[in-house]
C-alpha cells in the first residue's frame, strides 16, 4: 500500500522569506509524487509533480520541489514567500491505476 | 470548459435523511473519482469510475453509499440514512487518463452536515 506523511501540520515564513513543505511517501514501485494547494473555500489545485527525469521539478506560482529516492522525501519550496501563498497544501501519490493518496496536509502562513 | 462542478455546495440535513451530490467533470475526461475530507485531514479515496465503469469501492465506502456514472458524463453519491458521521466535504475529481502521470482536476466540494 502507498502511503504520504506531511509531518508538519503548520509552517509560519515572514514574506520573501524561502519556504519548504515537507512530505515523504512510501511506494513499492516508482513513485508518481504530486502538490495540490487549497485556498479557503476553493477546491484543491494542482501545483506540480514528479514523474521521472531531473529531481527538481518546477510548477505554478513559483513552486519547485525536489525529489529525493534516497530520502523517500519530495518536499514543495519557494525562494521567496508571498503572503498571498497563504493556505493549505497536501502532497499525493498515485498508483499504476490514477487512485491517488493524499497526505494529512500542511497549513502555511506567511506574514507580511 | 468551466473545470468540475459540483451541487449542492452545502447540504444540511437530519440523521437519518438521505443525500445526493451530483459532480459534473471536465467534458473529455473519462476518469472520475470521489473523495471524502474530513477537518484536519487529507481526502480520503472513495470510488472511481472508468466512464461509466465503476471499478473500485473503498471500505470506507458502507453499503449506505452509492455512486453512479450512468452515461459516463455526471456523476451522483448517494448517502442512505445518514449518520452524523458522514459530517464531512465530499470532493469529485476528473482526470483525462487512468495512468499515474496525470493531475487530477477537483470541484470546490459539497459540504454535508449531519444534525
């Protein structure tokens, strides 16, 4: 079975401040990693992900995460955090078939 | 393409009473999938649906509920005698494909409560 652990329930960055998000997954086979975001009362949008290829992946609004097979760790950063980046982010495993496992979620806060 | 829609956005109702959401994905996408999100954590996978083919049920999913894909457009998640333990956001998402590669694309959610 797959399974993602966001071990961080709450991130706090000053703005133009880096930020990460962490995440480690457990997968038997290659992993297929994924970053949603979710605003208050908005569904959950797609940020990046990793198939295969370069370990640093770069998606929407400035994100890039980084894989890392040895560590089982593809963690979501930003150089510098807007406080607009403010809300909720939950990586995601997919398996073979498209079921997608998410994990508990992380809430980042960026004050101005 | 207005992106996945999903009614109602909030329903309130009495234990007991039985619910229907309706989710409306991306027109070409042939893969459709239900979550549940509960406060504080992740969705959890309900069902999916291959077109109309529906092609796996969580165990979280209990015989009081009941999803449909009947022409392989909408879909609808019926909740038989609701408990107060359905209290959660349910989330339908659509993918173009049924492989690992692609993101899935989510409604904003119908919320239930449970009184």
């Amino acid at each position: 079975a797959q399974s993602v652990a966001q071990p961080e329930d709450q991130v706090n960055v000053a703005e133009g401040n880096p930020l990460t998000v962490k995440c480690t997954y457990s997968v038997s086979g290659n992993p297929y990693l994924f970053w949603y975001v979710q605003y208050p009362n908005r569904g959950l949008q797609f940020l990046l992900k990793y198939i295969t290829g370069d370990n640093l992946v770069k998606g929407s609004y400035g994100f890039e995460a980084e894989f890392n097979k040895s560590q089982t760790s593809f963690h979501l950063k930003k150089p510098s955090a807007l406080v607009s980046d403010s809300a909720l982010y939950f990586c995601a495993v997919r398996d073979m078939v498209g079921k997608s496992t998410f994990g508990d979620g992380t809430t980042l806060t960026v004050k101005p | 393409d207005t992106g996945v829609s999903q009614n109602p956005r909030h329903k309130i109702t009495k234990r007991g009473q039985n619910v229907t959401f309706r989710c409306d994905p991306i027109s070409e996408h042939n893969r459709l999938y239900w979550y549940r999100q509960t406060l504080g954590q992740g969705p959890e996978f309900l069902t999916y649906f291959q077109n109309e083919a529906q092609l796996e049920k969580s165990r979280l999913l209990s015989d009081r509920f009941s999803a449909e894909r009947p022409k392989g457009s909408f879909s609808t998640l019926e909740i038989q005698r609701t408990e107060q333990g359905d209290s959660a956001m349910y989330l339908c998402a659509s993918s173009p494909t049924g492989g690992p590669t692609g993101e899935l694309f989510f409604g904003e959610g119908s919320r239930l409560t449970v009184l």
